[in-house]
C-alpha cells in the first residue's frame, strides 16, 4: 500500500465515520479543537483504523496526536514498521 492511499484511507475514514466535510480533512486540521473529535471519537477512530488498515494501534499513542498530519505520519510509521517486520 502506498502513502497516497494510507492518507486517502485515513481521511476517508474521519469523512465517513464522523460525518466531517471533505474539505475539513486536512494535516494541519486540530483533531479536537478543529474537527471537534474528543476521547470517545478518538477511540472509535483507533478502531476503524485497525479494520481499514489492518495495523494495531497503540491507544495512548493516537490519543496523544493533535493533527491530522500527525496522524498520517503514525499510520504510515506503523504500516512501515509492520512491512519491514
């Protein structure tokens, strides 16, 4: 899989699973203060990653990311990481 698909899939489910504006997706969007995700949205995140991805995510780790950016730059990590495994 390469990154352009990684960060497509990776917007497609913030779109999809919190009803968000496709224009709204951007790296330098604030998960909490600008797409207004909290805790329990973070944790409904993690999951979908995990089903879309196929990867395990570290919770504590996710939850500590503030960007989408930020965010596409740990999945495409992990992914990495899981390839070279």
């Amino acid at each position: 899989m390469d990154i352009e698909s990684v960060i497509e899939k990776i917007d497609r489910i913030l779109v999809d699973e919190f009803e968000l504006e496709p224009g709204d997706v951007v790296p330098e969007a604030r998960l909490r203060e600008d797409l207004e995700l909290d805790s329990l949205d973070g944790m409904d995140l993690i999951v979908a990653l995990e089903k879309e991805l196929g990867v395990r995510v570290d919770e504590k780790e996710l939850l500590r990311l503030k960007t989408v950016g930020e965010v596409h730059t740990f999945l495409r990590a992990a992914l990495a990481e899981r390839i070279t495994a």
